[in-house]
C-alpha cells in the first residue's frame, strides 16, 4: 500500500509495475523508494500516539484511489463504480491482461485490501 505519493494520490490511477521488475523481486524496492515519507513511517504505527481520524483518513483515501482504479481497469472511468459488483476478480483480472500483461508487459499496480474493505463494508 506504499506506492503512493501522497494522500490521496491524483495519480494512482497510472502506476504500473513492469514483467521485469516483478519477475526480477525489483518492485518492492521500487516501492520502497517511490513511497511519500509518510507512507514509510506508516509501517510502525503506535495506535496509541497516533491521530486516529488520520489513520482513518489515509485508509479512505486508500479504499477511494483502488477501487477508482480497478473500475478504471475494467471500464475505463476512474470513479467509484455504481454497483461495486462492477469490479470482481474476474473482470479485474481479465482488465489487467487484456490492457497491459499481454499487450505491453506490464501490470497495473492495484492493492486488494482496500478494494476487500469496500467490497465487505459497503
């Protein structure tokens, strides 16, 4: 969930990672070094000391740019889709095949945490 360079991120829609970086283990070093300062520091939250309205600020915004993104994926919109059963598995993977394994190598970067929060909580 770090390859974001800010919250939220206008760009997110566009990340993707390329076959080499994901078959050579480059990506989450790639991660790492794209990630805002924020994001890194994310990694050990003491719930305790830390604003929890942030906290669930930053998780919106997470849910909002991944699920954008997979409709964006499956339909070419990046908004919110009007029936969430627009962006299941299947169409997501079908999307990211279709647009970018088979046709340039690469894969769109999308987290499916954020995407299973807005598929079991809406």
């Amino acid at each position: 969930m770090k390859y974001t360079k800010e919250m939220p991120d206008a760009d997110y829609w566009k990340y993707v990672a390329t076959r080499d970086e994901c078959a050579k283990h480059l990506f989450k070093g790639k991660a790492e070094r794209f990630a805002y300062a924020q994001a890194k520091a994310f990694r050990f939250i003491d719930l305790d000391k830390t604003d929890k309205e942030t906290v669930k600020n930053n998780w919106e915004s997470l849910k909002i740019q991944n699920v954008c993104k997979a409709h964006y994926l499956v339909s070419g919109c990046n908004t919110i889709p009007s029936e969430k059963s627009t962006i299941n598995q299947k169409s997501i993977f079908e999307a990211q095949k279709d647009k970018y394994v088979n046709t340039d190598e690469m894969v769109s970067i999308l987290n499916s945490f954020p995407i299973f929060l807005y598929d079991y909580l809406k």
